[in-house]
C-alpha cells in the first residue's frame, strides 16, 4: 500500500473518538497519520496541509470535528482528493450541529460525511476507496464484510437456540 490516510482533528478532545477509526486503518494495513488542525485557529496550517496532501502520499482525508465543524469542508477546499468528515458529538446539539455542518457544503465542494462519533465507519469508506486501486485491499475488504456476516448468522442462531 504506497497511498495512506490522513487522520485530522479540529482538537485533541477527539482523540478518544477518532481511536476506532485510526485501529481499524491499523487492521486493515493502511499507513495513517493523526493530525490535529483547527479550522478556525489554524486555518493557514489547514490550507498548507490539504493543499500538499497528494503530494505528501495521501490518497483520503478524514476529518473529525463537533460543534462548527467546518473543517472537513475546508480541507476539501484545498484539495482534490476525497474528504471524509466524521461530527463529532457535542453537548449543545447532540453533534446535530456538527453534522449539518459537514453535509451541508456548496456545490463543487464535496465532503462525504458519516454518522455522527462514526469513525469506525470513515476508515472503512476511506479504505473502499483506496480498494478502487488496491486489489489486496479490496480482497480485505471482502473478507472484513463475510467475517461480519458469519457473526451475525451466529448471533442468529444463538438467539434461535434461547427461544
């Protein structure tokens, strides 16, 4: 794997909910650096890191913030490659305020964006689409989605067994 993932947090607060993201990259090989780049207070740094992204290796970016959360929406401003943002839950709205911040971006600014805490799910999108390139990935990927379905059958007929 030559490409790797870009892992930014608006603070170091969501550290804590960024670790499934940055554990299940871990698992599925992917190299991930972790960043923290506040929109808002850091925005020069913020262009400077989005807009050398491709070149420094990356082939996603994800982004996690809460509150106005815009930082997704900035770093996609400043680069071609595809952001992913992950809102993080705040105390005001539930992190409904995050996450209208990140899906409501203007046309021509893209920024994906997953459930609310769902950083789990972030890496796994960020590693679909590195999979458009990677057949070894993809092959994980494939694996990753019959081991969760072997679970559930399993949890089936446990359940089955119970009643």
């Amino acid at each position: 794997m030559s490409k790797k993932v870009a892992v930014v947090m608006g603070s170091d607060s969501d550290l804590e909910t960024m670790k499934p993201c940055i554990a299940r990259l871990q698992s599925f090989g992917i190299p991930a650096e972790v960043r923290v780049i506040s929109a808002h207070r850091t925005p020069a740094a913020a262009e400077q890191f989005a807009s050398g992204a491709r070149e420094n290796g990356f082939g996603v970016i994800i982004a996690a913030a809460g509150k106005a959360a815009h930082l997704a929406g900035v770093l996609a401003a400043y680069t071609t490659l595809p952001v992913i943002g992950v809102p993080i839950k705040t105390s005001m709205m539930g992190g409904l305020d995050s996450l209208l911040s990140m899906v409501q971006m203007p046309k021509g600014i893209p920024v994906a964006c997953v459930a609310v805490d769902g950083a789990d799910n972030a890496a796994i999108l960020a590693a679909q689409m590195l999979a458009l390139s990677y057949e070894a990935l993809a092959s994980q990927l494939a694996d990753f989605k019959a081991k969760m379905a072997e679970e559930v059958a399993e949890k089936d007929r446990r359940i089955g067994e119970k009643l």
